[in-house]
C-alpha cells in the first residue's frame, strides 16, 4: 500500500472476544499474554501501554510501527476497540498479516512515520515503542503522529535509555565506557541495534514536549535483567524461531502471539529458560527511581483539548 495515500479508519464490526464496554485490564491478564516472554522489559512495556491506553471499545487506536503485531495481537485479546498497525518495513507487514491480519478489526498498512496516510484528528490513542531511537528526525516523526492524534488523545511512547544497565549488554557497556563506540548491526548489536540514538530522560522529554504534547506521566523500568539477556533473545532466539526449526510445542512457548498454546510444562526447555528468567525479573518494578540505570524510558503524552497560544 502507498504511504501517499489517505485511508479511512476501519469501521467496528461489534466482533471480540470481550463486551465490556470498559474492559478491566487485570496484572493477571497481562501476566497470561506475556508468559512466553524471555524479554523482561518487553512485559514492562506491555504493562505501560495498558496503563497508559485504555483500550476501551469505541476507541480507535494506532500503533506505529505495528512490527509483528504483538501489541495489536494483545489488544485484540482484551478488547473489541478498532485497531490500526502502520509499519514501513513490507517483509515486516506480511510477518503481522500472518500473525493478526485475520483478527476483526485490525487494519495493516504499510507506511511512513515521517507522512502518515491518515486524516487529521483520526486516532484516540497511538503506540510509538521502540520506533524513535530508529529515526533520524524524532521531532518530525512525532508531529505526525500528533496531527493524527485527536485532541486529548494520548501517545505512549517507550525507548531504550542511554543509561542501561551492564548486564543486559555487556559488550556495548563495555565499548561506551572504554571506547566511546558502540555496535550497531549483527547477533552482538544488543541495546543498539539498528538504531540512531539512545535515550537520556531530559533528551525525549524535551522532543515530546518540543511537538506540543503534555507530558502527564515518565517511567523508568527493568533494571535487573540476566546476563546477556539482549543478544541471547534477539541475536539468538528470535532468529532460531523465526527459522521454524524449533519444534511446536517449544515454539508456541516462546513465540508472543500463541500465550494461549503454551501449556507451561515445566518439561519444555523453553519453560524452564523462562522460569529462570523470570527468577532474574522478580524485583524489577514498574518505575525504578531517577538515579538507576534502566533498560527504558517511558513518557504518557497528551494531546491538548485546545491548542494553546
């Protein structure tokens, strides 16, 4: 699909798996759609979006890049609300179209950040995780989404923070700190794959704020983590899943959008490396203190009901 072209958002078609109307996101349910998860920031990330977005049903939200779908997927789970997942990258599409395209009203585009193929005041909510460490221009990226954005709309935005802790990267740590360089590419990229930027705290307050948004609430999560944990998930794992030579039940343990196929048989390897991790995630909370390094950072913005002067 052209990014130049304007769509209409979805009409509701009243299918869910849900029908209340204000559906009651528990810690449980949460717990449920994230218990495949070896990422420990990931559930704190997931955690936040619904903490921050309410995905009542006559919302209609936007999460850009929509990436595999995993949040639309959740979503989906919890709430009939009407969903849109942008993403640029088309093999990364096609990866969401297998994974929720056949989900009721979930719209799949392909398409730009920097020109966002959506009218004007379109969206009650949107969800940029892991998106503006990517860009070259985040300002410019953000005012796209705050024109898509009605007014009192809320954007939840997530990054990973310059100031991570050793353990969850140790080779780039060790790189910044003795070297001033980082890697950026392949299985030893870790908290820097692929991106433009790290976050500190003042830096992404000061583009949020910079666009016009009002900034209702900051976090700060995952400070403990196991060993490594970065490379061993993405550099190793994600790739050996997406391969398809894991066998079924392993995979459905550790893939994001089958939590419901995993029976949690601690005789699945898979399992057991999660019980472990999970051992290692115990003490994280949701919003460590200033002065800890964290695996992100996270800021609740607000679009005003009134634009001000």
């Amino acid at each position: 699909m052209n990014s130049s072209s304007t769509h209409t958002p979805p009409n509701h078609n009243g299918a869910s798996v849900r029908q209340a109307d204000k559906p009651a996101i528990t810690p449980e349910m949460i717990a449920y759609m994230t218990r495949n998860e070896a990422d420990m920031a990931f559930k704190k990330r997931v955690q936040t979006i619904f903490d921050w977005i309410e995905p009542t049903d006559d919302k209609l939200i936007l999460d850009i890049p929509c990436g595999r779908g995993f949040y639309l997927n959740m979503i989906r789970h919890v709430s009939r609300c009407r969903l849109v997942g942008a993403e640029l990258d088309w093999d990364v599409i096609l990866k969401a179209k297998a994974n929720v395209g056949h989900l009721p009203d979930v719209a799949l585009n392909n398409a730009n950040i920097y020109a966002l193929p959506y009218k004007d005041n379109s969206f009650d909510a949107a969800i940029l995780s892991e998106i503006l460490e990517h860009v070259d221009d985040d300002v410019s990226a953000l005012k796209e989404v705050y024109r898509v954005l009605k007014p009192g709309g809320v954007v939840a935005i997530t990054v990973p923070n310059a100031d991570y802790p050793f353990l969850w990267d140790p080779i780039n740590r060790t790189l910044e700190s003795l070297f001033r360089t980082h890697i950026s590419h392949g299985m030893f990229a870790g908290i820097w794959a692929n991106h433009v930027r790290l976050y500190w705290r003042d830096d992404l307050r000061a583009a949020v704020l910079n666009v016009g948004f009002e900034v209702e609430e900051e976090r700060s999560f995952t400070h403990y983590s196991f060993p490594f944990i970065h490379n061993l998930v993405y550099g190793i794992g994600k790739p050996l899943l997406e391969s398809g030579m894991l066998p079924e039940t392993m995979a459905n343990a550790a893939d994001r959008t089958t939590f419901d196929k995993n029976d949690g048989s601690l005789l699945n390897p898979i399992n057991l490396g999660l019980k472990v991790l999970n051992f290692f995630d115990r003490k994280n909370v949701i919003n460590e203190t200033p002065d800890r390094a964290t695996v992100n950072l996270a800021i609740k913005g607000r679009k005003p009901e009134q634009p001000h002067d």
